[in-house]
C-alpha cells in the first residue's frame, strides 16, 4: 500500500475488523512515522508511550495521528523482530485500526 495522508484515508483503505496481521502490517506503512516525525527517535517515544499506556490503562492516543504513528511503530518493531506478533499485541493492534476507523469515519484528520 502506497502512502497516505490523513486527509485522503477512507474507510475502505482500513483492513477489516479482526483482519489478520499480513493485512494490517501493509495499512501500517500507508504511514511513515520516521518521516512523520523527523526521527526514529521521535517515533519511538510516541510508540512505546501508546503501546505502554494501552498496556497499563486500555488508553490510546487521541489524535489520527498518533493512531497511525503507534500502528506503523508496532510494524517496524514486529518486522525487526522477524516475526508476527503475539496475541496480546494483536489487541492492542486491533484496538488501534479501530480507533483509525472511528477518527476516519468522524473525518478527525487531527
């Protein structure tokens, strides 16, 4: 899947609900958090901050684009790893295509 900024994502770009992860894992990179950002660095915080707060509260980020930048996050540390992620990841991944779903469908472009 090609980049996409959060104005032109639709619904119909979204994987389905409980799609498996070869599905998300192209989505994910519809969105280029390094570039995004300015750094891995930059990313890094962001993604682990929203992967250890949805771990610790069930809480997400609020904006499109920390959404986006947390899902794209997880794929780069899932790909580095080399392999798929494990169950309780693919909650919170879930959890995160949802809430993208729900920004997009709101048109919160934030």
């Amino acid at each position: 899947m090609k980049e996409m900024d959060n104005t032109s994502l639709t619904e119909n770009d979204l994987p389905s609900p409980n799609a498996d992860w070869s599905i998300i894992n192209q989505f994910a990179l519809s969105f280029n958090g390094y570039d995004y950002w300015g750094s891995f660095e930059k990313c890094a915080e962001i993604g682990n901050a929203s992967a250890e707060t949805f771990g610790k509260k069930k809480a997400l980020p609020k904006s499109l684009t920390g959404l986006r930048t947390s899902l794209f996050f997880e794929q780069r540390r899932w790909h580095h790893f080399g392999e798929e992620p494990d169950k309780q990841t693919m909650i919170y991944i879930h959890a995160l295509v949802e809430a993208i779903r729900e920004k997009v469908r709101n048109q919160e472009h934030d």
